[in-house]
C-alpha cells in the first residue's frame, strides 16, 4: 500500500471516530440527564408577539430580567427565525414539526389536526411516551386542537381579561369589531400579577410541578403567555416602569424605497388592530400620542410577562427539578411597532419573522448565543433527541442538539418563511420575498441583511441585484418543493 492510500485511509478514519466520539456524547448527555431523575422533563415556554427588542438580543429598551438571565443559563440562537408570522398557523407547525404552505397552516385560523390529521404532534409523543403533558393557556390556537394527548388543559387563551372598570364600560358602549364588540388597545389598573390569566396559570404551573414531582411523573409542560398580544393589558407598576416621554418612536415608519405595492398590499395592512380596537384610524398613519400609547403598552405588557417567567423558572428551580428539565422559550412570530407603518405581525419582513429563542438544558451550552439559523421546524426534533424519543420520519426540521454541544456549529445556513403569497428565504447576506397566489408570479423584494437588516431599501428591481435575485429565486424553488412535498405519501 503506498503512503497516499496510508493517509488516505487513516484521514477516513479519523474522520469516523470524530463523528462517532460526537454521537456518543450526545447520546451520553441525553443519558446523563435522565439518569437523575428518570425520564427528562420539558418546561415549553411559548409569548404570543415578542420580538427580538429585548436585552440579551442587544436592544435595551425593555425591562427584560428573567429572559436575560435564562439565555445567562442557556443558549440563545440570534438567527431564529418563525415560518409563518401568524399566530394559528406557527403554533400547528411548531407542535407537528411541519412547515406552513400555501395548502396547510396558513393563518391565523389553522388547525393542525385539521390540516395534517396524520401527524403525531409533540404532545402526543410524549404522552406515548410516559410523560404527564400538561397545557396552561396558549399553545395551540384553538383549546380543542389535537387535545386529546394532553393529560390535562386549562381553557386555552385568554386574550381579553379587562380588570379596569372604565375599560369593561367602554366595551359594552363599543361598537362591533371584526371578532366581536372593540376594546380598548392598553389598559393598566392596580391590580396585583394573578388578576390576569397570564398571573393565574402561572401559579397553577408551579402547583402542578410540585405536585408531578411527589408523584415522581416526568412532564412535557407547556406554558403559554398571551401577553404581550393586543390587548396591551398588565398591572400599573409594569407601566410605571417606563417614562411615557422617553419612549422613542420608530424612526422608519415609511414604506421601503423602491418596494412594490404588492408587498404592501398583499403582506400587511395592520388590520388585526385597526379593524378590533378602539381609537385607531381605519388607514393612514398613526398620530404620536396612540403610536406612544401603544410602544408604552407593548413594553409594560413584555415586562409583566418576563416578572411572570421569572416566578416560573424559580419555582422549578425551588422543587429541584431544575436539573432534569430542559426549559426552551419561543415567541410564535415577532412583531411591529410602527416600522414601515405597520403594526402587529402578517408579513415576511424582518421585524414579523426574526424571534428569541433560547434553550437551557443540562450538561449542554450555558451563557453562549449562536449564529447558526435555526427555524421552530427544528424544535421538534430537538426535543425529540435531547429525552431519547424516536422522531417521526416525516420532521421537516433539523435537531439544534449538535448546536448545544458546540454553538459554534452551523447546521443550516437558511431558513424558510412565509405568510398568505409572500414565500421568503433568508441567510445571512439576503432576504428574498417572492409573491405568487396559485402559481402566478405577482412580485419580489431582496434586502441586504449586511448593510440594511431594517430593510429600507428593496435591491430587487436594481440592475445590480439581477444576479443575486437570479440565485434568491433558484434557492426560493428549491425550498418550494421541499415544502410541498407530500410528507405522509404510503
């Protein structure tokens, strides 16, 4: 044999056993974790609306202490990114481990059980697995959604729980909304934490916990906070936390130069809020004072949530469950605040699809962040893997745990999002959107995510883009089919 085969040979099988010393640790990770208190537990924290504004994402606006200090404890991604920026439709794909399309999971209205009735959703996984799977307030969009593999669940979301009398009055003289009568948009009684649900299944997640861990019963725990969802409603010493006069507006509240007006028209025109809440104008552009209003609400409103979450991971911490429980925080989509004009979420533009993501699990990453993109496809089988579950074959996402063991690691260097006939794919150089409604092509936009990640500009139409919006629209294809194949072909 001569020595270029000898090194040949020797590199594969290097190569082998760094890739098997890999797969052991993590298998004896998972093992480690188990062993102490049998099977490993799951503490599932899911905000409605967050956006990546918060401290340990580098925006100091808000007052977020208890999610700074669990991305301190764990692993935050930086580029996590939603599939779909509408509540219904993210929570059916997060739960099946399914990317939204066209055909399934695209609004706000989605139910998994309805659009992928052959799925094995993360509830039922764990239920089959011995776990006791427990659901207090928003996990699904609809209560009824797949309940059946819940052990037990509360009455799902509680969006609207007023406690200010003015704001009750106010409603019953309202006139009716798209959903029902309007409200009002922000309230701030002084109330204690449990007047709202959000306070409520808090305190009943932390009884429940104790009461698992005398029965010795692992669990899968899904927490879901509306808050900070519209209604902006939360105690008053969460609103007096901030100086209404310091709260700086957006200083991009125009549309993008250059940008089509299908991007416009078709992707966002804030109508969750315009046409369901008291005072704000059908159209046009928000006057200073509400746009302030609202920036103050959605702050406090984030704040009574991170207070909330703080109590959470305490009392886990309190039982001694802390060291058997891997605790992943997620926000279903993110969110506007007056960028562009738009306010709420339903697009494909940066401020609607990049969320905060952290995971702390024991015996893997701590106090690190990670640049490797990442999608909620990819908590699934991430769960999956990290309790020794067999995942189902047809998880469209990829397991995060090698990015646990090593941060540095990039296991995927884009992802996927879409809402209604926007479809997008974004890495760390481009944003590409393109529009098509049952197969036509209505339009495109292309942001540079180096010199304009708040997407100021549309590149798209400039000759200069030609070429990059020619490769965008080959990698746009190529994830169009992987999203629509058939997953559950026999």
């Amino acid at each position: 044999m001569n020595s270029f085969k000898k090194i040949l040979i020797f590199i594969l099988f290097l190569a082998v056993t760094l890739v098997s010393c890999k797969t052991n640790e993590t298998k004896k990770n998972a093992e480690k974790t188990s062993e102490k208190n049998g099977k490993h537990n799951v503490l599932f924290i899911s905000i409605d609306d967050l956006r990546t504004k918060i401290n340990s994402y580098g925006e100091l606006e808000m007052i977020t202490p208890n999610i700074d200090k669990l991305a301190f404890e764990g692993l935050q991604f930086n580029q996590a990114y939603t599939n779909i920026a509408v509540c219904g439709a993210s929570r059916a794909s997060i739960m099946t481990g399914i990317r939204p399309s066209e055909t399934r999971f695209n609004d706000f209205s989605s139910r998994a059980s309805k659009d992928t009735p052959n799925a094995k959703p993360l509830n039922q996984i764990f239920q089959e697995n011995g776990y006791e799977t427990i659901s207090y307030g928003k996990i699904y969009h609809h209560k009824d959604d797949f309940q059946e593999y819940w052990s037990e669940k509360d009455n799902g979301q509680i969006q609207s729980d007023f406690q200010d009398p003015a704001s009750i009055e106010r409603i019953n003289n309202a006139e009716r909304g798209e959903y029902g009568k309007k409200q009002p948009a922000f309230e701030y009684p002084d109330v204690d934490d449990y007047a709202y649900n959000d306070g409520k299944i808090t305190k009943n997640a932390i009884n429940k916990m104790r009461e698992l861990k005398d029965q010795n019963k692992p669990f899968f725990m899904a927490i879901g906070y509306v808050s900070p969802h519209l209604p902006f409603i939360q105690p008053k010493k969460y609103w007096d936390m901030y100086k209404h006069d310091e709260i700086e507006l957006a200083d991009n509240g125009y549309h993008p130069k250059n940008v089509q007006k299908i991007a416009i028209h078709a992707q966002h025109n804030s109508a969750e809020m315009r046409k369901n809440y008291l005072d704000m104008p059908l159209e046009g552009k928000l006057d200073d004072d509400l746009a302030r209003n609202l920036i103050h609400g959605y702050y406090a409103s984030v704040t009574y949530m991170d207070a909330l979450i703080g109590e959470l991971i305490k009392g886990l911490d309190d039982l001694g469950l802390r060291e058997n429980t891997t605790i992943v925080l997620w926000s279903d989509h993110g969110y506007f605040l007056g960028e562009h004009g738009f306010w709420c979420k339903h697009s494909t533009f940066h401020e609607a699809v990049k969320i905060p993501f952290i995971i702390s699990s024991p015996d893997y990453a701590k106090n690190k962040t990670t640049q490797s993109f990442t999608e909620l496809v990819d908590v699934y089988p991430t769960l999956c893997e990290l309790t020794n579950l067999k995942a189902p074959t047809y998880l469209q996402g990829k397991s995060l745990v090698p990015v646990l063991l090593d941060p540095t690691k990039e296991i995927k260097t884009e992802v996927y999002t879409r809402y209604k006939q926007g479809e997008a794919v974004i890495d760390k150089d481009y944003s590409y959107t393109e529009f098509v409604e049952g197969g036509k092509y209505l339009g495109n936009m292309l942001y540079d995510n180096h010199t304009d990640i708040r997407q100021n500009t549309d590149l798209s139409k400039m000759k200069s883009s030609a070429k990059i919006v020619s490769k965008y629209k080959e990698k746009l294809r190529i994830k169009r089919a992987e999203v629509n194949k058939d997953l559950f072909q026999k």
